[in-house]
C-alpha cells in the first residue's frame, strides 16, 4: 500500500526525477572536498536567520518609541529572549564570514571562469546582499550606536554629488532619523533583501546545476572555451559520484560544526546591544559597527580629511566594478592556485589588510565629523561686522553641528527650519528656551552647552535677519524707538 501510494505521488509529481536532478545530480569526486563545505554553511546560516528572525518579530517593534523597549523586553523578561537574539546576531556574523571563505575559496580555484562567470557574479550579488541584512540589523537595535552609525552612512551618501540629498532623504525617510527610517529599514530587512537572496540563491543553485561544481584544480590544465564543458562532462561520467549521499558527508559535517559555533558564542557571548537608547544630542558619540564593518570604520578614521570624499565615492564603486568584471578579465587559463601567484598574493595582502583595520577598529578614537549636509563653513555675509560675543556664537552654531540640521544661506540641512530670519520670529527668551528645551523634531541641547555657549548661540541668532528687519520682541514690552 505504501509502495503504491509513492508511486502514484511520483507520477504526479515527478519526484525521483527532482532528486535525480537536484540533490541525486553527479559532481566530480573531487568536490566532496573540506575546500568545498562554505556554500552549505552559508546557505545554514541563512537559514538560521530566517527562522530566528521569524520568532523575534514576535516579539520586535519597528517603532522609534518601541523599538529599544522591546529589545530590552527580549533580553531581560522574555524566556530565552536573550539567547534566540543572540543566534540572529551570531548567525549573521557566522554567514558574512562564511560566505568571504567561499568567495575567496571560488576565487583561489579559479572557479569563476567560464563557463561558470554567471555563478560568480549572482555570488558576488548575494555578498552584497549579506552585507546590507548585516547593516540593516545593526539599525534594527536603534541604540546608540546604530542611531551614529546610521547617520554616518547617512553623511556618506550625502556627498554624493548633485543627488545626495536626494538619496540621504530616500535613505532616511525624511530630513531626520526617525520612526520613518526605522520602519524603512525594518522593510528592508524583512522583507525586500531576504527576498533577494531567496531569489538569487535560486539562481544561484540552478546555475550550479546546470554548469556544475568546479572540479579540484589541477596545476598545468588551463580552461580552453573550446574544450572545457566537453572535457567537464567526460569527467563527470567516469569520476562523478551524486551529491547525495556520497559527497554531501562533509557538507553536513561542516554545517554541525557551524550550528555547534553559533550555539557555543550564542551561550557565552550572548546578544550585542542595545547600547544606551538613541540620543541625537550626543553629538560627541564614537559609534563602534558590528565587527565586519569595523575596517571600514578604522579606514575613515586614518584617512586625511581632504580624501574622505573621493575614497568614499570612488572605492566601494571601483572594488564593485572589479568583483563583476573579474571572469570576464580573466576567464580561461589557469585555474590552480599553484600556477597564480599574483591571486594567492592579492589574498594575502587583503585578509592582513582587512585584520589589522578590523583590530584598530576596535579601539580608534575617533569621533566622526557628521558633515552631510553641512560642510561648509558659515557663510561671510553672516559673520561680518558681529561683535566678539556674536562671533563666538557662530562658532558655537559651527561646532555643534547645527547646520546639520539649519540651513544658512541656502546652505545646510532641511531637517529643521532655516535660520536666516529666525531673529524676525523669535525673541531671545524664546530661542534660549528652543535651544535648553528642545521641541518639535528638535532635541533638547541643555546638558550639551554651558551657559556662556547658549549665551553665545542666542547672541548669534539674534541678529541672523534681513537689513531693513527689526528682531522679534516680547509684545508684552513696549516698543523702544531704535530698537
């Protein structure tokens, strides 16, 4: 009876032929290699991810109000909260790592080359990927230092040139950081980059199946267009073995041993964060990224200023560039790394290069200049003939970074009012009280700024106004002739 239920199951829906073609397909023996176990334990920590992911929702709220609440929530109230944050956080950090040994395995053993350029490149696609759910999680813990680090990314793309703004606007949600980011970011997360690599990943398996596992390398057999697929299928016929059950051993072996990793740090390390709830009044923060980001953070901090921008511009674009176009630069020849010394030197330098900036990562003391939108300095007309007072508070609305969010002249940000006439609507008591207090989209600076600063600052607004205006006053005070 069972056997006639299989079959008629079979017939309907082809399932030996599925497992013939899929998980039963031939690959050379010389897959079933440790060399070849990274792309299984990626696709496990994915995996992981999908299903942790899944039970913190339960529990998540992408709201700027709730979002550190609930974190909070998880790791002190809820049974076992802590812990299934932790395998989210450790899973992702155990599949970028993961997945940067399979590149560089593919890359070693020239597996990009034809016929498998397609296979690298939809490879490349989904680091990329990996890399954006990584960055994309770091910002779900709203804390402090996804609040700064958000915003640095914010301050990256706001140099692009002529479109900047407009991409920091559709990167925020808006002028500000704010409950619009978070759920923008709670989307992409959730949604649009899981379904991405749900999408490529299927790509990416099909394209496995039909052009197959690079063999092991062997040194003086170059990759000839002319030969190679006929040269790979002889091959697969007189050494091939199917995947299931005979080379998937180490596979499943390796991905134990991924699960036991994530487990044991889960266990010991626990979760990351939140550390502190956001505050954008602490403009003096020294946000540290999670630790696959934190070459990047040791990089703008060594770079000389007058680099930043090109660097930031110019490099993420290049090493794009280079990754898509490296089985089309180099994609017949050999492809043992014993015959491409240049390959195992460039690995080389890069993983030292990658250590060492991740290591001064960690302790770079560095407080970023979050300069998006206001990097140039006070406008002249602005500071000419102030008094010693007024200019001290140009230097005060300079320093603090009000221009992030003011602009002058034109010039600044638009995540508050621009300041040009603000003499004309406020009076001093008012702008002291606006600057202590806060209100609005405006934080409270009042633990930020001494006295005499605020002293300073208010002096300074106090004469931002046309030629022919009068400031504001009390209108319970009456007017004064030359006043």
């Amino acid at each position: 009876m069972l056997r006639k239920i299989a079959l008629w199951i079979d017939d309907r829906l082809h399932v030996g032929k599925l497992y013939a073609s899929t998980a039963g397909h031939h690959v050379p023996a010389s897959a079933a290699s440790w060399f070849y176990v990274f792309g299984s334990g990626t696709l496990l920590c994915f995996i992981i991810q999908i299903a942790t992911g899944i039970c913190l929702a339960f529990v998540y709220v992408p709201s700027a109000n709730e979002a550190f609440t609930s974190l909070e929530y998880l790791n002190y109230h809820q049974p076992l909260g802590w812990f299934l944050r932790a395998m989210h956080y450790w899973g992702s950090s155990f599949m970028v790592g993961i997945m940067i040994l399979h590149m560089t395995q593919v890359f070693l053993f020239g597996a990009y080359k034809y016929p498998r350029e397609l296979t690298w490149i939809t490879g490349v696609v989904l680091l990329l990927c990996t890399l954006g759910m990584a960055f994309t999680g770091q910002i779900m813990r709203f804390d402090q230092d996804a609040y700064w680090g958000l915003g640095i990314g914010a301050a990256m793309m706001g140099r692009v040139p002529m479109i900047g703004a407009n991409i920091v606007h559709l990167m925020l949600g808006g002028p500000i950081i704010a409950g619009e980011t978070l759920s923008r970011f709670f989307t992409l997360h959730v949604f649009i980059i899981p379904g991405l690599i749900i999408a490529l990943v299927s790509i990416h398996l099909r394209l496995v199946l039909m052009k197959g596992i690079n063999e092991y390398p062997v040194p003086g057999k170059p990759v000839d267009k002319q030969t190679y697929e006929r040269e790979y299928e002889e091959l697969v016929a007189k050494q091939g073995v199917p995947f299931v059950p005979k080379a998937i051993g180490k596979d499943l072996v390796f991905s134990g041993l991924v699960l036991l990793g994530i487990l044991v740090c889960s266990a010991y390390f626990g979760p990351m964060g939140p550390e502190g709830s956001p505050d954008p009044t602490q403009i003096r923060a020294v946000p540290r990224p999670d630790f696959f980001f934190l070459w990047i953070f040791s990089v703008l901090a060594l770079l000389p200023a007058y680099l930043e921008t090109i660097l930031i511009l110019s490099a993420p674009i290049i090493g794009v560039i280079l990754l898509f176009a490296l089985p089309f630069l180099s994609g017949t020849g050999e492809k043992s790394y014993r015959r491409r010394p240049l390959a195992v030197l460039s690995v080389v330098v890069i993983f030292l290069a990658l250590g060492i900036l991740t290591y001064m990562g960690t302790y770079s003391p560095w407080s970023p200049q979050m300069d998006a939108w206001s990097g140039d300095p006070v406008p002249v007309k602005f500071i000419e003939g102030r008094t010693p007072l007024e200019h001290s508070g140009a230097l005060v609305f300079q320093n603090k970074q009000c221009r992030n969010c003011h602009s002058l002249g034109g010039l600044g940000g638009e995540r508050g009012p621009a300041l040009d006439d603000v003499a004309t609507i406020m009076t001093s008591d008012q702008l002291v009280r606006q600057v202590i207090q806060g209100g609005g989209n405006m934080p409270a600076f009042g633990k930020n700024l001494s006295p005499p600063e605020v002293t300073a600052l208010v002096a300074f607004m106090r004469t931002l106004r046309g030629p022919n205006e009068s400031p504001a006053r009390d209108s319970a005070q009456p007017a004064q002739p030359g006043r």
